[in-house]
C-alpha cells in the first residue's frame, strides 16, 4: 500500500481508495517517459494532498531533481497569487483542473498577465471535462506551453489516460488513449464491447488498479470486477459515459449519474453544458436538474464572457436551434462566478437556488388536438 485518499460517496459517506507502490509507480515512470522532466524544470505544488493529483506534483519533480515548489495554502484558488509564484520561481510545469484554469485565464491587469508566464513548458489539466474554447484559449495565450488533457479516477492510481491539445475543430477535448500499463474498454450493459461512435460506459484494467476501498468488501466487489477478458485480472467500472472517436481516441460524455430523465427522456447535461460553452457569449456552465412546480426541470447557470452582452431568451433560442426542446434548460441563471470547492472543481451543492417560477410557463392545451 502506498496511500489512502478518500473520495466523494453518492451516500453521502467517503470511501477511501487503497492505492499500491507498483500502481503509482508505473504512472510516474509513464510521466517522465511521455514528458520529459529534467533537473532544469521546476513544479509547483499547489493541489491539497487530499487530491491524488498532488501525488505526482510531489514525487515526479524528486525522481529527477527538479525544483519542488510548494504553494501557500490556498494559492489553488488565486489566480494572481498563481501568476506570482509562476514568475518568481520560473515555474515550467503547473497542473489546473478546467475551472480553475478558467479562472487563470480570467485574471488580467498589467503585470499580471497569463502572457507574462513564458517559463511554462507544460501545463496538465485533469480532474474535469475540458471544454474545446477553453483548450484554445490556452493554446492561443500560451503558445509555447505544451497543453495536456488527462483523465482518471481515483481508483486507479491518478490517471489513466491522457491527449496532447490541439485546436482541430471539434467541440469536445478527447481524453485520448491509455497509458502505459493500462487496459481501457467501453462497454455496454451486458458487458459487450461498444463500437466506434457508440456510447458505453468505461472499464479499467491493468497494474493501475487500487487494491479496493478500505474495509469496504461490498462496495469493492461491485466496483471492481472480474475481467471477462483477461482471465484472472480485474476491471473497475469508473461509471463514466465515453465513446471511442473514428481516430481511435476516447471522448468523454459525462457521468452516468448526471444522466437524468424529463419527463420520461433521458438527458446528458455535459451535452447541453457542452452546447452552451459553444455560445460565444457564454465562458463557463453548469446545468443541472431540480425539481419544481410540476416536477423535474432543467436548469442552467452561466457565466458571460466580459465583453459580450448575454439575454437569457435568445441563449435559450439559440440552443432551441442545437438541442431538443426537452433538452433547453427552462430556467437561466447568470453568475459572476462558478462555485469551487477546495480541490478547484465545480461545487455543484453550492450553486444558489433559482427562481423556477420563472422562465418558459406551462401553457394548457387548447382543443382536442392539442389534448
């Protein structure tokens, strides 16, 4: 055993994920493999250690004498502090999940600014789903910085996947292939292989694999399971909807769990969170469904770009041209800012209520047909 973190239970108890040596192991020696880190880099420490990802941010820079710098608590969280410690220690190699990194492309003023920060090489995001605008935001404002996409779940030994970013027109950010030592699989209910462009559930297999979670033998054996492909080996089901892509890279869909159903129809919100960060008005999104008078409804909350004027009508008849109407958020709420909890990720528990007797309004049927 190497560590023990604890992550997020859907009851409402955390469960703590037993990690090995050999599983970290293989996914440092990958790392250094894949991204070269020498004894002229230096890496900012800044993720809470009760986040796997500060995992590689401390041992990666020891394995080859890089400099180790370790942010004040907090600084996750500050951009200006963030840009500070980037100038001052020359920092080359800085991990952000996408929120904050929306946030670190938001700050500005004078000396301050993102485009001061030439001694980036490398900057790793994981944690969350990556939007496309905000991979070429990074791409356009750090051109010299080498911008990568990973993905995985706790229970496997911090990532398990990863894509190098790139503009090449399409609205979603892969998640790429596995890394080395890893098995990856997109199944369906059954357990049957999904083909390209077909969505299904992720399975891991491979030496990334935790051990279980601690003292918790039920929960264990319903996660992870036996391989029906590889006899004797293990796959843990992540519950994440994927879909392999026609260039053979994985795409990620969204939770299985923020799947939700309207009205009997069954909704992705990361498709329509995914649609509003294609308006060009619209910088970040978080959709969710609560229930109201009448029951379930979808409801959107978004933050504007600076210099773009936002009407929550036309947003909605914009995405009226993109999306189903059962999939158009019946209620648009605009937010200076999008809640974040310690670890930089969305706090959805902390978006505030909205007013569901506003927006669209139920209309009886008028006449038979209608009836």
């Amino acid at each position: 055993l190497a560590y023990v973190i604890y992550t997020s239970g859907s009851t409402g108890r955390p469960k703590g994920v037993a990690n090995r040596h050999h599983a970290l192991t293989n996914r440092l020696q990958w790392m250094q493999n894949a991204y070269g880190l020498t004894a002229d880099d230096a890496v900012l420490q800044k993720t809470p250690f009760s986040f796997d990802v500060s995992v590689w941010e401390f041992f990666w820079p020891l394995m080859k004498g890089a400099q180790l710098v370790v942010a004040p608590p907090g600084a996750h969280r500050e951009p200006a502090q963030l840009v500070e410690l980037i100038r001052t220690h020359k920092i080359t190699t800085l991990h952000c999940v996408p929120s904050m990194l929306q946030a670190f492309l938001a700050h500005g003023g004078g000396e301050s600014e993102i485009e001061a920060c030439t001694s980036l090489t490398r900057l790793v995001c994981s944690g969350e789903a990556l939007p496309a605008e905000l991979q070429n935001q990074v791409l356009a404002r750090l051109p010299h910085t080498g911008l990568y996409n990973l993905y995985g779940p706790t229970e496997a030994a911090i990532d398990v996947t990863h894509w190098t970013c790139q503009d090449d027109g399409r609205n979603q950010v892969a998640i790429g292939q596995p890394i080395a030592g890893i098995r990856t699989y997109v199944l369906d209910g059954d357990l049957n292989l999904a083909p390209s462009g077909v969505a299904g559930e992720l399975y891991l297999g491979g030496v990334g694999l935790a051990r279980g979670y601690l003292h918790r033998p039920d929960l264990t054996a319903e996660r992870f399971i036996a391989d029906p492909f590889v006899p004797g080996e293990r796959l843990y089901r992540t519950g994440d909807l994927v879909r392999w892509r026609e260039d053979g890279q994985l795409e990620y869909l969204g939770r299985l769990d923020y799947q939700v159903k309207i009205r009997g129809l069954r909704i992705e919100l990361g498709e329509i969170e995914a649609e509003l960060l294609a308006q060009p008005e619209v910088r970040e999104s978080v959709v969710v469904s609560q229930e109201g008078p009448g029951g379930s409804r979808l409801v959107a909350y978004v933050v504007p770009q600076d210099d773009i004027p936002l009407d929550t009508s036309s947003l909605r008849e914009s995405l009226g041209q993109r999306l189903p109407d059962y999939m158009v958020p019946g209620v648009v709420v605009i937010l200076d800012v999008v809640p974040l909890n310690p670890n930089g990720k969305v706090d959805r528990k902390a978006l505030p209520e909205p007013d569901l007797t506003s927006g669209s309004q139920h209309e009886p049927p008028q006449g038979e047909m209608e009836e």
